[in-house]
C-alpha cells in the first residue's frame, strides 16, 4: 500500500490550529524548539500574521485531508545588512516522521526563496538532530558552524549546528 499523496500549498488560516499542535508538541517535546511554554493561539495568529506582513511564506503538507507538516522563514538578523538572508524552520507531525515530508517541504522553502531573491538560507539546528542535520545536507546545506552550550532545555546544554545554503 502507498502513503497517499503529499499536497505542498501556502497555509491559510484555517491551518493555524494544527500548525499550533504541531509546533507545541515540538516545543514539549523535542529540542527542535527552544522555548520553554507552548505558544497560545494568540501568540500563533500574531506569528501568522507577522510572516504574511513581512511577505515570508508560511507552506503546509497535507496529507490524507490533514495538516501533517509546516515550514516557514524569517529574519536571520534584524540588520539591513542581512535582507538576503533568512532563516528557515521545519516541523512535521510527530506521525509523519521520517517520511520524507519534512524534505518536501523544504525544498519548496528554498524555491520560494530563490523566487524571492534571497542569497542564503540558514538553518539552526540543535547538535543532536542528526535527522535534522541529514535533511539540510540532502538539499545541499552544509554546516558553518557549532556554537555549543548556547542553548538550555530538558536540564541540559545544547549546541547549535548553523547550517547554510547559497542560493544564488
């Protein structure tokens, strides 16, 4: 039996309750997140919002009628200096794993990078998420840097892993 099709489209409103699923489980759940509390429904709208102020894409993959994954980008840094550079995030339904969702996903990330005349992509990734790691390397990231113990989550210090990919 195959896994039903993978349907790659911008997210719209009616997305926001799984993304918001999705993203709070990462956050108590794994180290894809750093941040301590699961974020509100307010707090999701305002960054739905903010990413369509700010003409980032937001991409969801759907499968079987259902939200299973969603990625996005954003500022790298706040400076005028880096406005060709944006930082990407992935995450995927912790049931559709592994399946090759989270690689879809991102590489339309880049597409639309590349639509919007981006120079590079930069993915911060903690030290041991090595499918993480593996993923960005398939689609041709390779790692710049290992920042360790910036991070603190589940008692413990984790290294950052910055991954970048030119784009032009």
């Amino acid at each position: 039996m195959t896994e039903p099709t993978i349907e790659i489209r911008d997210a719209i409103a009616s997305d926001l309750p799984m993304i918001l699923d999705i993203y709070n489980d990462a956050v108590l759940t794994t180290t894809a997140v750093w941040d301590d509390a699961p974020r509100t429904p307010a707090a999701q709208q305002q960054w739905f919002e903010a990413k369509q102020a700010q003409g980032y894409p937001v991409l969801v993959a759907v499968q079987a009628e259902q939200v299973a994954g969603f990625c996005s980008y954003g500022t790298f840094r706040p400076w005028p200096g880096y406005r060709f550079t944006v930082e990407n995030s992935v995450y995927t339904h912790r049931a559709y794993r592994r399946r090759g969702m989270g690689r879809q996903l991102l590489a339309r990330l880049i597409e639309r990078a590349c639509e919007q005349g981006m120079h590079s992509i930069i993915g911060g990734i903690e030290a041991q998420n090595l499918a993480s790691i593996q993923l960005h390397e398939s689609l041709g990231y390779t790692q710049a840097a290992c920042l360790h113990q910036v991070g603190y989550k589940f008692d413990r210090w984790l290294d950052l892993v910055l991954m970048e990919r030119r784009l032009s």
